[in-house]
C-alpha cells in the first residue's frame, strides 16, 4: 500500500507541476510532445507464466538429448532484469514438443540457464542481475557448461545524448537501439586539485557479431520505427546518476558514448576468463537519471529481443547456405581410390612383417637372455622418446619382447616403422626379418611422400595455420570428405595418419577439430511384413529421399 501510495503521490507531484510549466509557457514539455510507445505486452510474458512452463535440472541428470542440445549451443543470450528476462524468454520457444523450457543449474551450482529456440537457432538464456561483478561471476558459471562460441547481452539501457525531434536523427530518441561497437568502463577516477578526471578504458566488440548487426539502420515492430545506431560506445559503469548534470559531466570524457549500462564489464571481465565472443544491444528506455519514465522499459526491452531474433534468423538463413556452399570446400583426397589402396596394403602387410620380426627377436632373447635389459634400456635413453615418459614408463615392468612391442605401440604403426627399424638393425642385424620390416619402411616412404599426401598436408595446413596463434575454440571443423567405400580399411587408419601431418605439439588438439565424412551410406529399412516389391513401390514416391540418400 505504501508503494502504491508513493507511486499515486509521484503522478500527482509531476502532472502539477507539468501543469505549471504549461501555464507558465504556454508550451508542453518534450516528453509529452512524444507520442507513447505501442503496447507490445503480448510478447512479453509475466514472470508466474514463464515459471509454470520451466523444468528444473541439474546437469548431470540431463538426457543424452538435452546434452547433445547443449553442444550445439552457439549463443548465450544475457539478460539483467526482470523486464529484460521476460522479453527474451517472450521470443523463444522450447526445446521440445512437449512446451516445456530446461533450466539447467550448472555443474558448479552457482548459476543456471535455461534452453530454448531463438528461431532455429539453439541458445542458453541467463539472468545475471544487476553489476558487473555478478554478471561475470554468472556467466564464467554457464560457460563453463555451454561453451559457447558467441555470447550477446539484450536489454535496455539509459541514452546520452537526448534529441529534440522525433525524426530518426543522428542523437538518440528513447526507444532507439544500440549496437555498441564497444564499451568504455568509466569507473576508474583522478584527482587532480579540486577536479575529479574520467580514466575510461575501452573494451572493443567482437568482430564477428558486430558485422552481423550492423547494417540496419531502422527497425520497425507493431508499426513503430526506431532507429538502429552502430557507430557508437557504451558507456558501462554500476552508478546511477542523481541529475542530468551530473551523468554528463562523466560522459564528456567518453564523447562517442551513445548511452550506457551497468553489466558490459562484467561480460567483458568473463570472456577474458573463459573465452568468447561479445556484444551489447541494448535499447535507450530513460536519460540516466533517478527521474525515470518507466512507459519506455516494456517497449524498449522487447524490440530488443525481436531485433536480436530477426538478425539471428536471418544470419541462420546465410549459415545454412554457407554451409550447403561449403561443402564444394571440404578436403578431398586426390587420388583417393589409389591412397585407399595403399593404406590397405601397408595395414595387411605390415601385420605379418612384425609376426616375423617378434619371433625373430624372442629366438635372439632365447639365446642371449640379458638382451632384453638392453632393449629397454635403448629405448628409455633415446632422445627422440624423452616427451614419451608414459609410454617409456611402462617399460619398467615388461619380461618379453611382447610386452615391450606392446608398449611402444603407440610410437609405430603401418605408416611410420622407422623406430622398430632401428631397433632391428642395433640387436638382430643379421636376421633375414629385418631385410622384410626395412623393405615395408621404404614403401611407407613412398606413400607419405606421394602427391596426393602432400596435397593433403597443404589442404590440412591451409585450414588450421590461420587458427595456430590462438586457441583453436574459433576454428570451423575440418572435414575430410571421402567418395568411395572404405569398408576394407577402417577410416581410423586414414584418421590416425592424418594425426602424424600435423604440428607435433598442437596435434592433440588439431585432431579433435578434423573429422572423416564417408563417400556411401547405407540405410536400413524396416518395416514389418513388407517385401521388397512392396518397398520398391512406396519408395517410387519418395524421390526426394531417395536422392537424399545418393
């Protein structure tokens, strides 16, 4: 009662004293030249309604579906109010049939997000609350879990520099979006005599999705067009302004600031702890100080969230046919039907070289018992197996030469002998065997020399080089796309030689990034009491299917 009491006393307090003005002038004030925003309430659920549509989950107990949602996560939409949630959740749909939503509290359990639909696009939608020091803390929480690649910050936010007209100008107008280029921390200060300087720090958006908003000029929804500013700051700072001089006299030190907010920061602070990319858009809903209009919040924050959903859609619309053109793009192999055959070869010979070559080896150990001491003592002092201390670690407990081959498996394979060479000509050079696992080595050779594996290697080179700086979190997956049937040689055979093209120290990393696409796929069909004329027949109208399936 109180508040509502105080909030009547507020309206009686300022519709007087615009009566005096208007008395006193003859004229009416800005705000109410302004014509009031449209309703847009119905985009805009009540927060009782959201929770009714909400299932609760810890992470672990997720099903192997909501994970595999979760993987193909790419943004993670902040939001910091309660009117700013609403609208965010208001353009979303659930994740299934069934018009539920997921809220997953996070593995560290100091966060939580929920799963949705942004057109079709899959997104994780947090609350942060207000500040930067709880938004960060939030969202270190969620991306841990997530891992997305882009993380976008939607709401509203107060205007700097107000304008007198309600043309669309270069100043802003309330209801007006901004797609901030970057955002200017201005909390750090100097004192210099009686005056008190602005140090503000500049932190740039990503890139990526600011070239992804940026070329709207107006946005219009329920028949309301607002204006679109993108070359502009935001300033980002956990302070509310008592006057209007007084937010100005902080933001003549960040002259590009268009407005400003409170969480930026905080989202900026996180990416430096987690890693990804970052963006604010936020729509202008007051002036920065306590002598706030409320009218705008509603509005202010839904055109937000349809403006973020329509520019996704579309981005999603170009995505899709990105990817339908890349696929002209994926590496292929040359001469692929001559390396399938090679790599077959190499596989089935070399299995019964090294039957010869460990029979060889248990004769020579049979005679000269100590000769296995020295074998493993070779090994544990080779300057080549140094960055190997797991695999030579093991040679610690072996008593035959099969559990010594057995241990070095990992540092040899049909492709790459040039190790077990070694040791056959240091301790039984004069075993006819070697004369065989050296001839194999020399056609291994031939192979990793040949034209088509170093087409490969440049191909694999171009695509991971660019990404080799940095992490490795930005870099799009490499597929090798093959055209014939591998059923005679496993692909892991192709995927493990691929392994030994890349940097020795960045191989781990690469490989999980570079995956193998099969030249036929072959489909199983059942269907009960059905003959294959019968299937013929019905398959005779699904053509479509049948060219999606080769």
């Amino acid at each position: 009662n109180q508040d509502e009491t105080q909030h009547d006393d507020q309206s009686d307090y300022i519709k007087l004293h615009d009566d005096i003005i208007t008395i006193a002038t003859g004229t009416e004030s800005d705000d109410q030249k302004s014509d009031p925003p449209p309703d847009v309430s119905e985009y805009c659920p009540k927060l009782e309604d959201i929770e009714e549509q909400i299932l609760m989950k810890r992470f672990s107990k997720l099903t192997e579906e909501e994970k595999e949602f979760i993987k193909k996560v790419h943004y993670i939409l902040v939001t910091a109010t309660p009117i700013e949630y609403r609208a965010v959740m208001g353009s979303i749909k659930p994740t299934g049939d069934d018009g539920q939503y997921i809220k997953v509290i996070t593995k560290d359990r100091s966060a939580n997000f929920i799963l949705g639909k942004y057109d079709s696009c899959n997104v994780a939608i947090t609350r942060t609350g207000q500040g930067p020091n709880e938004t960060e803390d939030i969202l270190v929480s969620v991306q841990k879990d997530v891992e997305a690649k882009y993380v976008i910050a939607i709401g509203i936010c107060y205007g700097a520099k107000e304008s007198k007209t309600k043309e669309l100008s270069d100043k802003t107008n309330l209801g007006d979006i901004i797609v901030a280029k970057s955002i200017v921390d201005t909390a750090h200060q100097c004192i210099e005599g009686k005056d008190t300087i602005v140090l503000p720090t500049e932190y740039q958006c990503g890139k990526n999705l600011f070239k992804m908003f940026k070329h709207d000029e107006v946005f219009k929804i329920e028949g309301k067009a607002v204006k679109v500013h993108h070359q502009g700051s935001l300033a980002s700072e956990f302070t509310l302004f008592r006057s209007k001089e007084a937010k100005e006299e902080k933001l003549k030190y960040v002259q590009k600031a268009l407005g400003g907010e409170m969480e930026a920061k905080g989202i900026h602070k996180a990416a430096e702890s987690v890693g990804f990319e970052w963006i604010v858009i936020k729509a202008i809903v007051d002036w920065g100080t306590e002598e706030k209009d409320k009218k705008w919040q509603l509005f202010g924050a839904v055109s937000c969230a349809r403006f973020v959903l329509q520019r996704l859609k579309d981005q999603q619309g170009n995505q899709d046919q990105t990817q339908h053109d890349d696929q002209n793009d994926y590496i292929r192999l040359h001469d692929e039907e001559k390396t399938r055959n090679s790599l077959k070869q190499l596989n089935d010979k070399f299995s019964l070289v090294m039957m010869d070559v460990e029979e060889a080896f248990d004769n020579e150990i049979q005679q000269y018992p100590k000769l296995l001491k020295k074998i493993t003592t070779w090994l544990r002092y080779r300057e080549d197996l140094k960055y190997h201390a797991d695999t030579i670690a093991t040679l610690n407990n072996v008593s035959t030469i099969g559990d010594v081959l057995t241990a070095i498996r990992p540092l040899f394979d049909c492709t790459d002998c040039a190790l077990l060479v070694n040791m056959c000509q240091q301790f039984i050079p004069n075993a006819k065997e070697v004369s065989k696992l050296e001839s194999h080595h020399e056609r291994a050779k031939e192979f990793c020399q040949s034209i088509t594996v170093q087409q490969l290697k440049e191909d694999l080179e171009k695509k991971y080089c660019p990404h080799l700086a940095t992490d490795f979190k930005n870099m799009p997956k490499i597929f090798v796309k093959l055209q014939n049937k591998w059923l005679d040689v496993k692909k892991e055979i192709l995927h493990s030689f691929i392994r030994k093209l890349l940097p020795i120290k960045s191989s781990q990393s690469l490989i999980d990034y570079i995956d193998i696409i099969p030249g036929s796929v072959t489909i199983i069909y059942h269907v009960q009491d059905c003959t294959a004329d019968m299937l013929k027949e019905h398959l005779q109208t699904k053509l479509q299917f049948m060219r999606l399936i080769g």
